[in-house]
C-alpha cells in the first residue's frame, strides 16, 4: 500500500514539475503584462 501511495505522489510531482515548466519556460520574468496600446487594436 505504501509503495503505491509513494508512486502516486512521485506521478503527482512529475506532472506539477511538467506544468510548471511549460508555463514559465523560456520567459525570464513570469507572464508578460499587456501593453496599453495592444488592448485598443480590435476596436473600430
């Protein structure tokens, strides 16, 4: 029962490791923030 338990949480690391490293992969500083003058572009 253990060992199952401890393939669970090494699965549940794994897949928290995965997403977080698509999410800020490449990107020195986090999520870029919205410029002013983009948000205005798509209206008429």
């Amino acid at each position: 029962m253990g060992l199952i338990l401890l393939e669970a949480l090494l699965a549940l690391v794994v897949l928290v490791v995965i997403v977080w490293w698509t999410m800020f992969a490449g990107r020195s500083k986090g999520e870029l923030s919205a410029r002013p003058d983009d948000a205005d572009q798509d209206k008429p």
